[in-house]
C-alpha cells in the first residue's frame, strides 16, 4: 500500500488507497488505523494520508542512500562552493537510477530532478555513468527496451549508445550534452567502493556552453575519487 | 518488524529480527522475502538485512522531514557557505526531535547529530525552540518527566526551564551553552508555516565562546524567517 505513494502521488484519500492497492475499503481502512498508529502514514486535517516522519527516519537507515550521502556530502558540499552549479548524487536501481542528493546552485540551470526520484539511464551524465558498469544483462534489458526522447539531441540508438559506455569505462567519465534538456550539460564519474565496484555517480550540471566538458570532467573526477576513499575507509 | 532497525542497530539477521519482533523465525523468514521482494529491506552478502533503497525513496515523500528539507536547503546551504558552521534543521515528534538536515561547518565544532535521528527537546537550541513552542501538555510531558544531564551545565531544573521557555517565546530564538558538549554553542530559531505554527527549528552550532549568541541570533533568525517566507508561498 506504501507503493502507491509516489512524487505525483505524494497524498491519497481512502478510497483513492483502496482503488490503487485494489483492496477493499474497510481492509484498507483498518491498514491505514495500523500505519498510522506506528506513524509510517500521517492524516492531514483535510482527512488525506501522506507519508510520516517515522518511515522517513526509518529509511533514512538505507546505507546505499543516506549512508552513501553522509560519507559524499562534504565533498558535494566543496564541488557546489567552488562551483555554484547544480551536483548530483545518483545510485543504480534496477533499470533506472535513483538520486540520493542534488544540491542546488545559485543561478544554475534548472534541472528536473528531485531527492528521491527515478530517472532513465540512458539520458544523463549520472545515468550513463551507472549504465556504463552496470551488470550487462541490465544493459542488455535498456538497450533492447524503448529508449525515451527527452530532447531533439538524446541518444536512442543503441548502436551508438553502446559506443558511448566503452568510451565511459575508458575515459573514466561521461558527457551528457542536452539530451535532457536543450540547455543544459551533465558531467557525471563513478564513485567506488572499498571492491572497486562502482556503487554510484556524482555530476556537475551547468548551462549548456558555459564550460568546457574536459574542465567540469577533471572537477567531478576529483570529487568522486574522494568520495570513493572515504567510502573505503573505516567509518569514524 | 522494520522498527526494529535503528541507529545503532542498521543490520539485523534472521535470528536478531525474530528475537527483536517477537515473532518466530519462520514468520519472520516469510515477512522478510516479501519485504525483500518489495526493496523494503535489501540483504547483504553476510546474509544480514538491512533498509533498502526503495523504503529509502518511499519515505523521502514525507513533507514534514524531505518537504521541508527541499524548502528549507537554500537557505541551509547560504547560512553555511557564510559562516562556515555547523547548520541544523529538527522538527518535534512527540517529546522528542529529529534531525532533517545537518551541514557540518568545515572546521566547526563536532555535533551529536545524525539525519533522521532522535534528541530530547531540553538541551540543544533547535530542541529548546521546539519546545517553547509546544502544545502545553507536550510541555508538561517533558518537564514532569526525568530530564537528562549531557554536561554539567544542562539545565534539568523544571522552574528554571519554565522561565527558559518564556524567554525563548519572547525573544524569538533560544540559546543553548554548553548544554549538550562543554565545548558548543547553538543559537536556534522558529521556522513558521502559513498559518504561523512553528513546524520546524533552524540552528547554528559553533565553538563556545567564538561568537556573541547575540550575532548568532540574528543571522539564524534571518535564515529562519526566509525558510517561513518560502514554507508559506505556494510551492513553485
């Protein structure tokens, strides 16, 4: 029931929860007296449920999000001083990458990701970055899959995008220039753990033409080689 | 069972969630592989389960804790980027606070805090500010209830307490000096909503006896006012 929450969804009514979990009203009714009551689900004044403070304190134990993001946030924090552009932080989830941070630069390009949300793989720095050392049957399964138009510029050959991961995994950084929106350019590098395992990718996202890939390519390579050393290193 | 996960208890067994629940191991066996299936809850290699990205991502739709993060962060990120200083963002829950976000200062003083954990309301600025501001028989929970000693400067006496609370009400902030560390100071205001209900708490935390309470205060209060201003208007 939990599930049928979501960033369009973020409040449901009873009888919406009972329509989307295909349950009746009174189970669902006496799930949400349950939810409530241990504070996964919250009830407005308006009679509506979102999600509580208690399933958000509880999530926020995810070691491949929030313990990724303790260890990432201070070098996020520098990358995004010394920039002021957007910085990124995403991991795989299935066919579909996930954003665990996103940090906001003054006056930099807006950008349509939200903590939290799914995204494709194949459009942004941060998605090819993870596509690129992916298992090669998730490869496999998006390249064969429909690859989503998001601008004119977005790659959906899969001939063309399977050139563009060698290239990845050779250069050590991906280039993502306005296939997601026609003004904007991501840089996105992979960040390792302690196996050498790429477990996410950091990105810088700026104004299509303001800087240069290779320049943005060095600052993002640093700040995830550091991310990656202090996910190797014991815990303090 | 999924509280039974904590701070410091991220990683559980089979064994541990059965003894913990309550429950026996072959219920708690067949609860597991449906949350597992679900991405509640994602199993290690060492066999230990812990939370998954997908309760991860499913709680970030909380608006009390990721809704007021994403309004409050700008304005997070410039109080940081200003005073280089620990910022800190908690709303109440019950008798107690939760963190939602916390920018450590670069050099700053070392904080107790973790996102998405628990503190009493007594001892720090953000809890104090929270308090003040209370339903009164949140109040009386709290100040007819043992009250812990972090240092030996941490006010546990309910009268003086009282008078605190009056004050904070009044001035507009609240001033915690080494209450919490011997070697802290948290100056803490109220973040308000549209109907001028104090949701949330914003704090500084710096190095006892490095800056006037008084200056802190007013750079807190300003930051405070702003994260209000942007809770208030219509989300863009």
């Amino acid at each position: 029931m939990l599930g049928a929450f979501s960033t369009d969804h973020p409040e449901l009514s009873l009888s919406e929860l009972s329509r989307k979990s295909g349950l009746p009203v009174s189970t669902v009714h006496r799930m949400l007296g349950e939810l409530t009551a241990w504070g996964a689900l919250e009830r407005g004044a308006d009679g509506r449920y979102r999600i509580g403070l208690r399933l958000w304190q509880v999530g926020s134990l995810a070691p491949r999000s929030q313990g990724l993001r303790e260890h990432a946030m201070p070098f996020l924090q520098d990358l995004s001083q010394i920039t002021r552009e957007n910085v990124q932080l995403a991991v795989r989830e299935g066919a579909e990458l996930v954003f665990v941070e996103r940090i906001a630069g003054s006056g930099a390009v807006p950008v349509l990701t939200r903590v939290g949300g799914r995204f494709a793989l194949t459009a942004t720095g941060v998605g090819l970055v993870l596509l690129a050392h992916a298992p090669v049957d998730v490869q496999e399964q998006v390249l064969t899959g429909p690859l989503e138009h998001f601008t004119p510029r977005t790659i959906t050959d899969p001939q063309v995008l399977r050139r563009l991961l060698a290239d990845i995994r050779a250069n050590g950084y991906a280039v993502s220039e306005r296939q997601v929106t026609m003004d904007s350019l991501s840089v996105a590098a992979p960040v390792r753990d302690g196996d050498n395992a790429v477990i996410a990718a950091v990105s810088l996202v700026v104004h299509h033409g303001s800087a240069s890939p290779r320049a943005l390519a060095q600052l993002v390579c640093t700040s995830a080689r550091a991310i990656s050393r202090a996910m190797a290193a014991p815990r303090t």
